[in-house]
C-alpha cells in the first residue's frame, strides 16, 4: 500500500501498449462499490475473498498490467497464483517513502483511516514486517523512492521493461 503500482502500472502500460488494470477500481467496476464500502458490508476477510475471485479473473486477461492492492498476495494461494500466471515485481519500498505516499491519498485508504503519524508509521512498519514473506516470493523486485517527478516513473518503468526482456 502505497508504494506506486497504480501510478508506476499505468504508466508500464502505457508504455508497453497494453491495457492497465488496477484490481481494486476493478472490483469497485464489478461490484458497483467502493473498496471502503465492501469492507464494511462484509469485513477484511469477506473482501479479500472477493478480491480472490476478482485477481483470477483479471488474470485471464491477455497482454495486460495488472496492479494488486498491497494485501492481495498476502492472502490463500494468490502470490504463487500471480506468478503462475506472468511476471511479478515487488515494488520495495521503505517505511519513510511509503508513509510519504500514504500521507498524499489517505482518507481513500480503510486500512489506515484515523491513524495518528506515528500509529501510522507504526501500522507501516508491521504491515511491511508481515507481508514480506510473501512480497519477497514474487519473480523480481526494485527499490523505489518517493515519486516526485514524472522521470522517476519513467526510470522505474525502464527497469521493469528491462527485467521483462531478461525474463523472456
């Protein structure tokens, strides 16, 4: 959460000419509601299953970006899923730059909602201790730093563009 996917993905994408989609507007598109709203209809663990369904769904697509919400491969079978079915990259990023990109969007976030800045720090920190395990299982990862300008985006997208020809 945080680290740039939707940002960085549609801009892979873009530059890959293939279509992007970001799994949570996904599951808000097919469920006609917004993330906040189905967490609370139906708590985590009834959205994560939702989300399960929807990630397979949306991996049946061809030639596509697919950015997953930070908790998605965290929960059932879904990393060894997601790289079964393509290139997984890891967006590693320490607790300052996330909590730096957190701070730009956080009313939208149900996870972090009313979080004092050291209780979200702190939130930060054990969500990244916890999902390491399974963030450190996907096929590649790069380090990323606060995005400020549209080069770095740029330059993450160039790295990735490079970690899909080696892979192929």
């Amino acid at each position: 959460m945080g680290a740039g996917k939707t940002t960085i993905g549609k801009a892979l994408a873009r530059e890959m000419g293939v279509e992007f989609y970001d799994l949570d507007w996904y599951i808000e598109n097919r469920f006609q509601k917004k993330i906040p709203e189905i967490f609370a209809e139906k708590g985590e663990e009834g959205f994560r299953i939702i989300e399960q369904k929807m990630l397979h769904e949306v991996a049946e697509f061809e030639n596509v970006v697919i950015s997953c919400g930070g908790g998605t491969p965290c929960f059932f079978d879904n990393i060894d899923y997601m790289n079964e079915q393509g290139e997984t990259i890891y967006l590693n990023a320490d607790v300052d730059t996330l909590y730096a990109h957190l701070m730009m969007g956080k009313s939208q976030r149900p996870l972090i909602q009313g979080k004092s800045q050291d209780e979200l720090k702190e939130y930060i920190k054990t969500s990244l201790d916890t999902r390491l395990p399974f963030y450190s299982k996907a096929k590649h990862q790069i380090q990323i730093s606060v995005i400020e300008t549209k080069d770095q985006i740029k330059d993450f997208v160039k790295q990735i563009i490079e970690i899909e020809k080696m892979a192929h």
